[in-house]
C-alpha cells in the first residue's frame, strides 16, 4: 500500500504540467513561457533497467521517467510504526537524433531535453504529500541508457511514515476480541464551586 500510493501520487504531481506552471508567478513569465515549450512526458512507469532491454521490453514513447524507490535507513518510531529515510529516484529518458552541437539544425530540439530535467526538478523539489515527506533534491547526474538516448537521473531524498504493520496488528488483536455493552450505574453529577471557564 505504502510504495502504490507514494508512486500513484508522484504520478499524479508530474502529469499535472500545467497545474504547476500557472503557479509560476507572472514576474517569472519569461521561465513559465521556456517551460510550457518543453515536450509533454508520454510515459511514466517503475524503474526496472527498461532501456538497457530495448529490443526485449514493451515499447515506450519518450520523453518516459522511470521511479525507483530505495530506502537509506529505518528507524522504529513507536510500536510496529517506522520512519523510512527514503532516496527516490526519477530516470528521465529521452530518445532524440538531435544534436545539441552549436550550429546543429535541431539544437534546440535536443536542448529542451535539459528545460524538461530542470522542469522534473522543480515540480518535485521542495513538494510534500499524503503519503511521502517534504522532497529534497540531493542529485542530478547522467545515466547510461546504452547509446538509445538522454538519460538522467534525479534523485531526491524524504521521510515516509510506515504504518501499515500497526495497522494490521491493530486488526488483528481487535479480531477474536468481544465487546459487552452494559447499562451500568452513571457516576454521579458533583457541583464545583468554581466553572471552569467563564462566559
């Protein structure tokens, strides 16, 4: 449950361009316009060395990210509960001929793969959810994609709350429990001398 609802809501952040960039105030027109020409993401799903495997995996449009989750460490918070010191990952790919070369034909076609990174990073930097904490982008770096395109990834760092284990043992010991219910005596009505808040 944890990682399906992390992963659906981040899902959700990246496919919402639009939403982000009229957020983007009008003393930043110049950079919301810059961003609204960076081409639309075709292609969102969980990392498993897609690129490498071509010829073999189900085909994708690009630009595509990729989402990995690795956790950095775990600490217990209370009964069943964790905190979750978690790196998530972002692959951005992008499979152009363009060359970004001075004087190429298509340089800025090829350019917008680097406006389309740094669009990724701001839409994700600094956002919180339901399900994850505050994100912090902690790296940005080239990845092999085995000569089919761009790749790069962006990593971010965030606390997650786990807790899916409480929850379950919660259920559980309430499961071959019984409940009575009685009319019992209620406790008498005293009279203070002093309310307790006045009016």
């Amino acid at each position: 449950m944890i990682w399906t609802d992390c992963y659906k809501e981040l899902v959700e952040i990246i496919r919402n361009k639009d939403g982000f960039l009229a957020s983007i105030p009008d003393e930043y027109s110049e950079l919301r316009e810059r961003m609204e020409n960076t081409p639309e993401i075709e292609h969102i799903d969980m990392w498993h060395e897609q690129v490498s495997f071509l010829d073999e995996e189900h085909p994708f449009s690009s630009p595509a990210v990729f989402i990995e989750f690795n956790t950095l460490g775990i600490e217990d918070e209370g009964l069943l509960v964790q905190r979750l010191h978690t790196q998530i990952d972002f692959r951005l790919f992008y499979e152009t001929f363009s060359d970004t070369c001075e004087g190429a034909e298509m340089q800025e076609e090829a350019l917008s793969f680097l406006d389309l990174l740094t669009l990724l990073g701001m839409m994700l930097h600094g956002k919180s959810g339901k399900n994850f904490g505050t994100l912090r982008r902690t790296h940005v770096g080239r990845e092999e994609s085995g000569g089919a395109g761009n790749m790069y990834r962006i990593s971010f760092e965030c606390e997650i709350m786990d807790y899916t284990t409480m929850e379950l043992a919660s259920h559980a010991d309430m499961k071959d429990r019984e409940m009575k219910i009685s009319n019992g005596d209620l406790p008498e009505k005293t009279e203070d001398e002093e309310p307790l808040y006045h009016l």
